[in-house]
C-alpha cells in the first residue's frame, strides 16, 4: 500500500497499472516490482 501511495502522490493524473508494471521504472526503480529493489 505504501508502493502505491507513492505513485499516487508522484503521478497523480495517471492510474498505476498493477502492483507490478512497468510503469514503476518511470519513477526510478529497476524494475517492474519495485519490492524486488529493496
């Protein structure tokens, strides 16, 4: 929940496909799960 709290304050305006998308590499992360750069 805290993953897709932080695309919701950084992207606002656009819906995060699922937990695991591509989109998160928009916002930094390695990868398509963002957990897995932890």
């Amino acid at each position: 929940e805290a993953l897709k709290a932080l695309w919701v304050a950084a992207f606002p305006d656009i819906a995060l496909e699922g937990c695991i998308s591509e989109q998160w590499k928009e916002m930094g992360w390695q990868g398509p799960n963002p957990s897995t750069d932890f």
